[in-house]
C-alpha cells in the first residue's frame, strides 16, 4: 500500500523567528517559525517513565532542552508553556509492584512507586539546574480522556477492539485515508494490505496498542473504561472494550491535546521533544493516533530529538563500538553516582559541549575536560577582576572590539539551531584573548583598559547564566584573607628587592610579620616563625621564604578551603573560598602535583647518588657493582640493570667472575673460555663483548679522572677489546 502522505508543511500564520532548527520531521535544519512574543510558544516533551533512577542518558536530554527553553526565553525574548509528562503507568512500573507484593510489600500501590522514582528524578534535575516545566502532567490523571481519545478512534475506524478487550491502531486505514505513517522513521514502517491475524488479536504485525488488557495483575493496575466515561465502548464491529490501562503511546497524544490543544480551539501546537530513541516507535505511534484523532496531516509543526548519550563498549570479535546508555544494557551511570566525585556544574558544562542533536560518547576523561574548562573560566574572571580592581583607566585596547565580535558571534550561533557549544568555544577564545593581552601588557607596557576588562567579564557572565552554568567559589573570609595579604606582602618584598642584605630582610621580614593582622590561625603562626628565622645568608633566607609561602598556599586549601593562585611578578594572587567536590578535587591535584615532585626529587637524588658510586667501582668488578649501585640507590634503571646482569648469566651460564660477568665457553663443548674483556674478534658473541668492552672502556676513563686507577686495571686497559679467537658460527 501506497504511504505517500504528506510528511510535512510549513505553517502558516507564524513568524520567521530567525532562527533555524533541526527538524526531526524533515531532518534537515528548517527556519523555525513561530507565534509573535506575546504569544506562548506551546512546547511538549516527553517526561520520565518513573520506575528507577535516572542516568546520565536522561540528564542528556533533559539539559539540552533546559538551554534551547532558555535561550528562547531569555536570549529571543519569547514566552514558552513547557508541559511535560510523567509516565505513571507502564509495564515496568507494575511488573515492580508486582514483584514487590510476593516479597516485603514495601508499596501500598503501584502509584507509590511511581511517586517515590519521581521525586527523585526532580530532584535529581533541581541539582542540574533544569528549570521545572510550566506544567506536568499524569497519565494515572488522564484515564478518562483516554478512554474518550479511544472510542473517537473507534468511530473514525481508526482503531478496533481485540477479543479479548484490548484495542489497537489500524495502521492500513490510516494510510489509506491518506495520511503518512512513520514520518520520522520511514525506513522502520511495513504497511500491509491484506490482513494477517495475529496471536494477540492484531490485525496486522504493524498495528499497535491504545488499550491493553492483561491478566494476573495485582488489583488496582487496570481500569473499568465503561466507569471512566458513563457508556460501553465499542467498535464498528460491536466488540467492546474491557478493563485494562492505556498503552504507552497514547498518554502523550491525550495529554499534549488535551493541555496544548483544546484550550486553543486547535488541532496544532508549536514543538514536541525528546530523546532520539524515542522517534520510532513512540514518536511516530503518537503522530499517526493524534493525526487520525483530530482529522489533520500535522499535529505538531516541529519535531526535535536530542542526540543519545552512548558508552564505548568491545564486541565479542574485540572491535570497539558506541552504544546508547541504557537501564537494559546496564551500562548505565545514575546522576546521583556521578555526584558522588564531580559538581553538578561539571555535569552540566560536560553535556552542553556538543550540539544537542547529535550523539555524544560518555567517558571520565570527558567530564575532567569540563572540570579543566570552568576551572579555566573562574581563574579568568578571578584575575580579570584582580586587575581590573587595581588597574588605572588606561588607553583603549582591543579587548573592547574583541568581546563585542563574540557577542555578535554568540547571536549568530544561538540562532543557528541553538548552537550553544559553539558559543562555550566562542568563551575560550575570548580568555585566550585576554591571556594574550595581559601577557602583552606585562612584557611590552601593551595599554590595558576598565572597559576591556569590564567587556569580557559581562560577556564571560552572560553566557554562564544564559546556560545556568555556575563556577565554585564564595569570597574570602577575614581571617584567611589576612593570610593571604601577608603571604602577597612577603612575596612582593622578596621580588622588589633582590639586591637586599641578610640584614635587611630580616627586618623586612619582621615588620611584615609584625603587620600580620589578626590571623592567629596554626598555618599563619607557623609561617610568621618560619619567615623569622635565622638564615646563613641572604640566599638561605630567600629559599626558606619562598618555601614557607608555598606551605601556607598549600594550607590554606587543605586546611581552610582557600584556593591562591598566584600571579606573575607583583601582580599578587587570586584567592578563592571552595566547598565540596571543588574543594576536594583541588585537594586531590596538589597531592598528586606532590606525590609527582616527590617522585622526581627521589629521582635526581638517585642520580646523584649512582654518579657519586660509579668511580668507586673496580674495573673487575664493574657489572655486578654496577648492579648493586643501583639496587642500593633505589634507581629507577635498578630492574633494568639487574636483568641485563641476569640475562648474560642465563645465556651463558657460570664458569669464572670476570669484570662482575661470567667468563663463558662459546661451543656446547669447546675448551676454549673467553673473557668478557677481550672476546672473540668476530662470529657469535663478538657484538655483545664489543658492548661490554665499550663500557668497560668508559669506565675506566672514569676511574681515570677520579684518580682511582690501579696498576692492574691499567693492565686491563692495554688489552681491553684485542679479540682472540672466533666464536660460534
């Protein structure tokens, strides 16, 4: 059967908002069109189905269409009424009240369940930063409108009754009356002619359930639809409908025209959303059953579906391959585990930097970006405001034209279906900016103004709140800020008066400490001790102070939650007061900055070391003390120069220590042993002595110079790497 029906028209009556958007019903990006702002844009998008927690899937979605609903509102100007549904009936929902009600019976009613799941993916949104809709509906509040949506199919013969009660779709009559079923899935549809029962009493393997009725319920899960409406249903073959409960898909047709349509004396509203998963068969049922229901060809006139969330997962044959996070593949990260190490802003930066249509691969080492991304906007907009606080009003710069292009650019993204991950790297640009000119105006006097500053900093922060995306951080308290002044003090002392005495920075130092305020805090006594003490020379006190400020930086964070960055030369620092997991993870780097500088001071120590044993070596002993220098010095080669010592003897074996290696016998059963330090001239083995003889070579050079040299190592010398004999060929 012919399925040719009209796809989708450009409305009429709207206007062109200039804005473009990708639309599910086209997938192509159409010029979106709109009421005028005073009118609300009637907006649908498919809610929770409430039977779990939710992942980070759903927070996917649910973001992206929290930005695109106030980009609208507060970018565009337009007024938007969001209704959004729970889905309070549904087949997992039940088939958990019914496994509940065999055990410990946790839930009076399936509702319960509903209600509990539901509470906690509102709040689980509340934490993200997703603005509630303008109305949320029920299905378990819309039964009888069900059941009114479902007999006005019956009459239209768009629908029948099953044997046993049940009702669903028909497909083939849809289509014949002309309509297009499967507008945003073409390729997933089969229309039939002829009809093909099937075991549960469809007509056709492509029609679907309005109404289902099933047996063995717990009671309360089904519904009398005589009771809903006042009068038997039936279809136009007289069977009739029976207890049961909707079917999934029409909830959203009954609910979206029963708040969106009917109370505009219409049949159209401005814009359904939701996942991309949700297109086929969901999407597509609730087009065909709206359509048939209200007698038009286009029920909504635009389709908007956000990208999934995937995970990268190996095939059995090893290849990897992105798959959709989901509760049923249980590949799946809730929201409240994510929190658990990470800051809803983290969450939220790291799903709103892609576009929101496409898919996006989930990974640990993309929400480290994000981390790494607001971590760079709050230290921009802490110095941007340290400068700016202490910078005279000075000669234009560029930043001025530099900010009003990105603002201009910001427009044009926003406009550009929603663009906003184009406008959070418009962002980074623009701090790139800014490095670039405070560099400039650090090594080349480059003229800085209030105006630039002040430029980037306003659009920096509208940005952050058009996306409601928030930085950690809380001003400084007195007590640690004090700290901090005497800490900046010291050091812009230390770096103004390089030519000073011993003399004169000690008193520098004790009038510094004398102004310390009063932070009587364990960290600040410690440091005021610590910038007193005695020191040998100018050079001694100078590191002992440098090394107190950076121990006092440290225990700010650690122990007070304040984070300093400091900034070139005099320029100060930036200080910030963190909580939580920003605290945390702070804390969390400078270990690790710790553990990793500790690392290399063991390392270099180690090379010290090694280099001060070597001469120490006789030559005859060289390989095997070589090996215990660096066991004995926890070097990091240590492994590498015992296997080399190991090795040659598991090759070789055995015979005479010789220069700290074995003396060998170069056939299975020859007599003749050759020596590690004049091995054979040429065939097997001549390479591997020609390495040891080299290195022998060397360290007898070192012996040498250190003036170690014994009169039998200069015997050595005379008849290092004189081949004698051939090896094994």
């Amino acid at each position: 059967m012919a399925n040719d029906g009209p796809r989708w028209t450009r409305p009429e009556g709207l206007e062109d908002s200039g804005i473009t958007v990708m639309n599910s019903l086209t997938n192509e990006k159409d010029t979106f069109l709109l009421p005028d702002k005073e009118t609300e844009i009637r907006w649908y998008q498919c809610g929770p189905t409430v039977y779990d927690v939710s992942h980070l899937g759903h927070a996917r979605t649910y973001l992206a269409l929290d930005c695109i609903r106030r980009i609208l509102t507060r970018h565009f100007g337009y007024k938007v009424n969001l209704v959004q549904n729970v889905t309070d009936i549904d087949d997992k929902i039940i088939n958990k009240f019914a496994a509940d009600q065999e055990g410990p019976k946790e839930y009076d009613t399936f509702l319960s369940i509903a209600r509990k799941f539901e509470g906690m993916f509102n709040d689980d949104m509340a934490t993200l930063g997703v603005e509630p809709p303008t109305q949320v509906t029920h299905v378990s509040n819309y039964v009888p409108q069900i059941v009114e949506f479902i007999a006005q199919l019956l009459d239209r013969d768009m629908a029948y009754c099953a044997p046993d009660g049940a009702v669903y779709f028909n497909v083939h009559n849809f289509v014949a009356a002309g309509h297009r079923y499967g507008k945003l899935e073409p390729l997933s549809v089969t229309v039939t002619d002829e009809a093909t029962p099937q075991p549960d009493g469809r007509q056709r393997p492509e029609d679907f359930a309005l109404w289902k009725v099933k047996e063995g319920e717990p009671d309360g899960c089904s519904w009398d639809p005589e009771a809903e409406v006042g009068r038997v249903v039936r279809d136009k073959a007289g069977v009739s409908m029976k207890q049961g409960r909707p079917g999934w898909h029409i909830e959203c047709s009954v609910m979206a025209s029963s708040v969106l349509c009917a109370p505009h004396d219409t049949a159209t509203f401005d814009v359904h959303c939701g996942g991309i998963d949700l297109r086929f068969p969901h999407h597509d049922n609730e087009l065909a059953q709206s359509e048939a229901y209200h007698g038009n060809h286009q029920w909504c006139n635009y389709f908007m579906h956000c990208g999934s969330l995937t995970v990268q997962t190996r095939r059995p044959d090893g290849a990897s391959e992105d798959v959709k996070m989901s509760k049923s593949l249980h590949n799946f990260v809730t929201i409240a585990d994510a929190l658990e190490t990470v800051t809803p802003a983290q969450v939220r930066f790291m799903l709103l930097s892609a576009p929101w249509h496409e898919k996006f691969r989930y990974s640990a080492g993309h929400l480290e970006v994000a981390r790494a991304g607001l971590r760079r906007i709050r230290q921009t907009l802490l110095e941007l405001r340290h400068v700016h606080a202490n910078l005279p009003e000075g000669e234009p710069c560029g930043l001025v034209e530099a900010t009003e292009a990105a603002v201009s650019r910001m427009d044009a993204h926003l406009r550009d279906n929603f663009g906003y991950h184009a406008v959070l790297s418009d962002v980074a640009g623009l701090m790139d900016e800014w490095t670039k000119a405070a560099q400039q105006h650090r090594t080349d006097n480059a003229p800085l103004s209030r105006a630039g500053l002040s430029a980037v900093m306003d659009h920096i922060e509208a940005v952050l709140d058009l996306l409601n995306l928030t930085v950690a951080g809380a001003p400084v308290p007195a007590e640690p800020a004090a700290a901090v002044q005497l800490r900046v003090a010291v050091r812009n002392w230390l770096f103004t008066h390089g030519q000073a005495t011993l003399e004169e920075a000690r008193d520098a130092m004790t009038t510094i400490a004398a102004d310390a305020g009063n932070d009587t805090h364990p960290d600040t006594m410690q440091f005021i001790a610590a910038i007193k003490a005695d020191a040998g020379s100018v050079g001694e006190l100078r590191k002992a102070v440098l090394g107190a400020c950076d121990t006092l930086r440290n225990a700010l964070l650690t122990g007070r939650g304040v984070l300093v960055s400091d900034l070139p030369g005099t320029e100060g620092c930036t200080a910030v007061l963190l909580d939580g997991h920003a605290r945390d993870q702070e804390i969390t780097d400078l270990e690790t900055k710790n553990a990793r500088d500790a690392a290399k001071a063991a390392a270099k120590a180690a090379d010290a070391a090694v280099k001060a044993a070597i001469p120490g070596i006789p030559v005859d002993e060289y390989f095997m003390g070589l090996r215990e220098v660096y066991e004995a010095a926890g070097h990091r080669d240590a492994g590498n120069v015992a296997k080399t010592h190991c090795d040659v003897l598991s090759v070789h074996g055995p015979e005479t220590e010789a220069f700290g290696l074995p003396a060998t016998r170069m056939g299975k059963a020859g007599p003749e042993e050759v020596n590690v330090a004049t091995g054979p001239a040429k065939g097997k083995g001549a390479s591997m002595y020609k390495k040891y003889s080299a290195a022998l070579k060397k360290h007898l050079v070192v012996r040498k110079k250190a003036g170690e040299l014994t009169d039998a190592e200069k015997a050595i010398e005379a008849n290092l790497g004189k081949g004698k004999g051939k090896g094994k060929k």
